[in-house]
C-alpha cells in the first residue's frame, strides 16, 4: 500500500509541476515554447542561430530557457504550423537582461516585406514580459523569429506565447491548488530528464536552412536570363532559400538576378521574382514585370554557401521628404503626370522629373539626391542604366535611370540630401532596368513613391494630388510640362491612418475643375498611343491645344448663351468633336509605329 500511495503522489507531485509549467503556454499556436524539449543545447522545433542556445541557466517558468550571447545579429526561428493568414494573433513573451545594450525582439511574418517586431524594453536584473498583437495577413505560413543584435551581454528569453486568443497570452501566475501532503513519504526530485518527457524524431539541427517545409505552392525555381550570372552551388543555395522561405509578395517560381556587391566569401545579391513572363523567359523589365525586389546575403565558399533574407533595421533618422534634385534649381514635370509605378513596390504610383543641358541654368543638373533616410533593398544594373528601391524611410522609394559605371551596394545607407548618383542621358532601351526616350542632351528620373497619405504625396514642401496629377506648392499649381522649383523645403508626412486629406493651400481657380474634367477625359488615352518625349509626335503640343481650344470654346459659350440647354448641348458637341480628334491622333500613331517596317521598302 505504501508503494502505491508513494507512486500515486509522485504522479501528482509531476501531473501538478507539468501543468504549472504549461499554464499559460497551453493554447499557444508555437511548438516548444519554453524549450523544455531538446537535447542538451539544441532545443526541439527550433533552429537556433549562432551563439544562440537552449540553456538550463535561467528560466522563467520551468527548466530551460533560450540563451544569446552573440555580439552580431543572430536569429532563432521555427514555423508556426498552426497559424492562419487574415487573422489577429496575440504574442507574449518574457526576456531577461543582464544589462540594456543592444535589441532584442520577436517577429512575426514571413519575409523581410512582411516582419512585425515585438520589441523587448532594456530593463535588467528581471524577467519582464513583452505582449501585443498583430493582424497576418500573408498567405504564407507564419514565421516567429527571435531576433538579438549588438548584445554586450546574455539576454535570456522564454515562454513564447502565439495565440488567435488574447486570454490565452494573458499574464497569468499560476497557483496549484489541492497539493496532497503526506507525511514520512520518501522525497522525489525529478531531475531534467524524465520518463514523461516525449521524445521528438526528426530534430531539426542548428543551420541557416531550415529543415521544415512551409506552406508553399512550388517545389522548384526557374532562373530567367538577367543581368547577372552566378555559379550553379550560390544559384542552388538561392534556390533552397527561396523554396524553404517564399518572399510573400512573390506571383510566380520564376526569379532573376540582377546586381551582387561584396567579397569572395561574403556577397549581397539582388533578386526579383517575376510575372506574366512566358518561356524562354528571356523578355522581362523591371517596371513591367517583377512583382518582389530584395537582396539576399550569402556567406561561404565554393561550392558551400549560406544565404538569407537581408533583414531590414528598425525605421530611424528623417521623417520628411525632399524632392530628389537639388534644392535652388528646378525640374520639368513630365508629360505623363502621375503614372504606374513599379510592381516590385506594390500600390505605387510615378512621376518623371525631367532636365536637360540646353533648358536653361536654373534647371537641375543630372545628378539625383536622396529624398529621405534609408537604406538600398535592391539593385538593377543591366549594363545599360540602373534603378535601385530604398526602404526604410517614410514610404519605399524607386530611383530609375541612373548612368552606368556608378557603385550602389545592397544594405548601404543613404542620408536625406545626399548625392546618390547621376542620370542617364538620351535614348535609351536596357534588357531589364529601364527604358527612356528623349534627346541626346535630356535627362530625366523616373521616381516611384508610395502615397505618404490617401491620394496624396507630401513632398519638398508640397502636396501631389494623385487624381488630378497636380503638385501645389505655396498656393501655386504645377501641372505636366510646368517647372517645379525646389527651394529646400522638406514635408513630413502626416498620420496615414488620418482621412482628412491634406491642405493643399491656395491656387484654387474656377478653371481647376473643367481642366480635370478635360484631363481625366482625354490624358489617359493619348498617353497610350504618345510616349513620352517621342520627337516625331509633339504629345505635349497636342495635349496644350486641345485643353486651349476646350477653354476657350467654354468661355465664348458661357459669354453667349450663359448656362443654359444650349450651353450643355453645344459641350456635348464638343466633346464629340474632340473624340473624333483622338480618333485622327490614333491613327496617325498607328501609322507612326509602322513607319519603321515601311520605310526600308520605300
């Protein structure tokens, strides 16, 4: 009897242990979240980075906990298998310090377009708990990362809650209740290693790729033909990559390189994933085509090499926007207004600012500054011109039409109002990076932005009226083919989550909404069939005449008629009078596009 009742109360004594171990860890959606299981410093369901080890030395809860000593940027991670997209997760965690240098946080996403940070305070010599919540929204698993960098000391991080429930990663202190008490019973000390201790197959082991599969739809890369060619063992560890951690904004298993920067052993390599590119997949562009641009570090030798995602460092420095030329000279606003911008940065609109030798000396030189702190994600030189996207400010940015033979590294940082590099002149056609027609003593940059608020872009001083293509500044309007001067001013963007547009000041007229009207009727089109700047047919000229004909028509109308149905029915005759002009403009376009195969016949 008195065996039993001992055994009895060494299964309740453990039952009760257990369960304060995994009472608020229960719900939680990450495997191993105290890393209790493992062997020795390898802890089951994680890979763990450099000088980052299960450890029994501290712990919150438990017996072990999650060291890191590594004075570099380091990064445990594991899949969450259980976790969903379009859902709100709540995390929790705790972390110790044994001083408050260097940064520690958990992230959640699944590439480096994704990362959200829960970032952990520099409070020492406690266990302190980090919570709060994110929405998922990538359609790839879920990734949790626990990240440290620029450590001077050990942290210690445990008890990894991720829930879709916010009372799962409640602070909870657990307190067992109905403990039995029995006297002259032999005392029992589990050590670390029980019998109830499930044991794992298939233990991942410490590497820079990970062992599990993500949810994934390809199994295989294709490589189309790009700028640059690597060796197949750095094309191979790419590829495992890639397979292992899809970027999440990526529409296809076809990818590219187009820039790498670095030294024999270390290399930074930009990629892009591409889209609607059939086989042989030898016809791509880079406005056009790439739907996710980014770099990826490799390290090793031939034939082994490491790579991984470039992780971006927290946002920091200017909150504000500069135009992107020197402050004291001006630009022309391009005849397009606002465009398209760059898949490769969702949801982002363009415009071009244009210069050139013979247009006067108040007009920019070629040479482009950086609009706002950040850092280069992404590099395409295809031999001919190259773009670069810079992240890490306010809004991601595009910069295309560089000139050749210039040095830009992925991971470098660029400072607002810095010289970033000179553009290309003339005529231009590249395999990948950019195209541009104009003369031989033109320049222009194409700049790709993402709105700093609903409709609009705050910059220089300025607002951009993303619908009516209008830049103002200081209660003046500049529209296409106006000369926008920079006189140094900078815009800080306001809260994006305000839908109060912002104030664009004054220059506010009566005509402002009949030439919308006439704009938004007819701009898009010729612009379809009159690229920009092309010699042989005057867009510019064309677009100024019918906008004049258009005011003029109205206003000798109003004067004689006033408003009236005789008013309205005469501007319906107008506009039917105009749609037969672009009628002739197409046709003559369509013309000019077959002049080229006519002419060696004639």
């Amino acid at each position: 009897m008195r065996i039993r009742s001992t055994a009895l109360l060494i299964l309740m004594s453990l039952t009760l242990a257990l369960a304060q171990v995994s009472t608020v860890l229960a719900a939680s959606v990450v495997t191993n979240p105290g890393f209790e299981n493992g062997t020795g410093s390898n802890a089951d369901n994680w890979t763990e980075g450099t000088n980052q080890t299960r450890s029994s030395d501290m712990a919150h809860t438990g017996t072990y906990s999650l060291k890191s000593t590594n004075t570099g940027t380091a990064y445990t991670y594991q899949s969450v298998g259980g976790a969903a997209y379009n859902q709100t997760y709540y995390v929790a965690y705790w972390i110790y310090r044994l001083n408050s240098a260097g940064d520690v946080y958990l992230r959640l996403g699944h590439d480096p377009s994704s990362w959200y940070n829960f970032t952990a305070p520099t409070t020492t010599g406690e266990w302190v708990r980090v919570s709060g919540s994110h929405y998922y929204s990538d359609a790839y698993s879920m990734i949790a990362r626990i990240t440290t960098a620029n450590l001077t000391d050990t942290v210690y991080i445990d008890d990894i809650c991720i829930s879709k429930t916010e009372s799962d990663c409640a602070e909870v202190t657990p307190t067992p209740t109905n403990t039995p008490t029995q006297t002259n019973t032999p005392t029992y000390t589990p050590t670390n290693t029980t019998s109830i201790t499930p044991t794992q197959t298939n233990t991942p082991t410490a590497s820079t790729t990970p062992t599990f599969t993500p949810t994934n739809p390809y199994s295989s890369i294709i490589w189309a033909d790009g700028p640059l060619t690597l060796s197949s063992a750095l094309l191979e560890a790419i590829e495992d990559l890639l397979i292992a951690f899809p970027p999440g904004d990526a529409e296809s298993n076809i990818y590219a390189t187009t820039n790498i920067s670095g030294i024999d052993t270390s290399w930074n390599i930009s990629l892009v994933n591409l889209a609607d590119v059939p086989a042989p997949y030898d016809v791509w562009n880079q406005e056009d085509n790439v739907a996710w641009a980014w770099f990826v570090e490799c390290t090793g030798t031939e034939p082994n090499w490491t790579c991984s995602y470039y992780e971006l460092s927290p946002s920091g420095g200017s909150t504000s926007l500069i135009f992107p030329w020197k402050s004291g000279y001006s630009a022309r606003y391009g005849v397009l207004g606002v465009h398209a911008g760059a898949i490769m940065v969702p949801g982002s609109s363009a415009v071009d600012f244009v210069g050139g030798d013979t247009m006067g000396s108040s007009v920019f030189p070629p040479q482009v500054v950086a609009v706002s702190d950040g850092t280069i994600v992404h590099v395409c030189n295809d031999g001919t011109s190259i773009a670069i996207r810079v992240d890490g400010g306010p809004v991601a940015l595009g910069y295309f039409h560089f000139a050749i033979g210039q040095t830009f590294t992925e991971g470098q940082v660029v400072r607002q109002g810095q010289v970033l590099g000179n553009l290309r002149y003339g005529t231009f056609s590249g395999s990948v990076c950019g195209r541009g027609i104009q003369t031989a003593d033109q320049y222009h940059l194409h700049f790709v932005f993402l709105p700093t608020s609903p409709g609009y872009l705050e910059i220089g001083g300025c607002v951009l009226n993303l619908s009516s293509g209008s830049f103002v500044c200081g209660g003046n309007t500049y529209r296409p083919l106006s000369y926008i001067p920079n006189g140094g001013g900078a815009s800080d963007p306001q809260d994006p989550t305000n839908d109060n547009p912002p104030s664009v000041g004054g220059g506010a007229h009566f005509w402002d909404g009949p030439v919308d009207l006439i704009k938004r009727l007819f701009a898009d089109r010729l612009s379809q069939y009159l690229p920009d700047q092309l010699p042989l047919v005057d867009y510019a000229l064309q677009k100024v005449q019918l906008i004049t004909v258009a005011l003029l028509s109205m206003t000798m109308l109003i004067w004689t008629v006033g408003f009236s149905g005789t008013f309205f029915l005469s501007v319906i005759g107008g506009i039917i009078y105009l749609e037969l002009q672009l009628l002739a403009l197409r046709i003559v376009a369509f013309f000019l596009k077959l002049l080229p195969f006519i002419l060696p016949f004639v």
